[in-house]
C-alpha cells in the first residue's frame, strides 16, 4: 500500500468516526438527576455580577513570584512578585471566563413564581420561555402562543 493511500484511509477513518460524535448527547453528570421543564412568562430580568477570584489568584501569584526569588536581591523578589501576581491573576480570570449573569423572576404557567439565575440572557421582560432543570438551567425563548397553549392545563389560571 502507498503512503498516499494509508494517509487518505486515516484520515477518512477519523473524519468517519467524528461524525458519529453527536453534541446533543446527555452530559455524564446529568446521571441521577431530577430533570423538570415548564413554560413561564418573564416578569423580570436584572443583571447581576458572578464572584470573581482573580484578586486571590494574582495574590498567591504575588506571593509565589517573591517567594522564588527570595535569595535573590529586593529587585528581583519585587520582580518575581509583579510578575506572579499579573500571571496568577490573568490565569484566574482566563479560567473563570464571563463573570456577567442575569436573574430571572418568572411566572410558571400553573401560577408558581420561580427565580431563576443563568450565564446568557435569552429573554426579555414579558417573552415565553420554556425552561430545563437538570442540575443546570437551560433558558430558551419560545413563542407567545407556547405559553399560553401550556396555561389551558390550569384553569385556575385563566381568570
């Protein structure tokens, strides 16, 4: 067999048994967990602010960077402090990602009032929403009329 042709049968092999790779395949750490979904309408959505440890993590880079460089003169222990103190805290912010969320109220169909806090913002105030629990909250805007539809189970609601 050829190079070329054990190169082409490799690479169709693998773009082969990528395809089979489905990204709409349930999480492992979903296993054992209550799942519940329901439609609600959005009373309201304020955006609120995540805690951010990016002041610990340029503190421990600090302490790490002047640490090292502790038999060394003070330029350098000052040095090796900036310098772990700027990594540590640029690490820590590139590992925790956006520290911006929304809180939602919402008011389920069969008339509970729910709070809800998610990463994305993918209702505005009055918008049907149907909303997944599965250990995380997953948001989606939907129609008006999904909404409503969903209500007619609870005549208690229909006043």
């Amino acid at each position: 067999m050829s190079k070329l042709s054990v190169v082409t049968s490799t690479i169709f092999g693998v773009v082969f048994l990528s395809a089979c790779a489905n990204s709409s395949h349930v999480d492992h750490q979903a296993k054992n967990q209550f799942v519940t979904e329901f439609y609600a309408w959005v009373e309201n959505v304020e955006q609120i602010k995540f805690k951010s440890y990016v002041g610990e993590g340029a503190a421990i880079g600090a302490v790490d960077g002047l640490l090292n460089n502790a038999r060394g003169n003070s330029q350098n222990m000052l040095a090796g402090a900036i310098i772990g103190g700027l990594f540590g805290g640029l690490l820590t912010a590139l590992f925790e990602g956006n520290t911006k969320g929304y809180e939602y109220q919402l008011a389920a169909v069969d008339g509970d009032l729910v709070s809800v806090i998610a990463e994305d913002k993918a209702a505005e105030q009055g918008q049907c929403v149907s909303v997944r629990v599965a250990g995380d909250v997953r948001i989606r805007l939907e129609p008006m009329a999904a909404c409503e539809e969903a209500a007619q189970e609870y005549p208690q609601m229909n006043i």
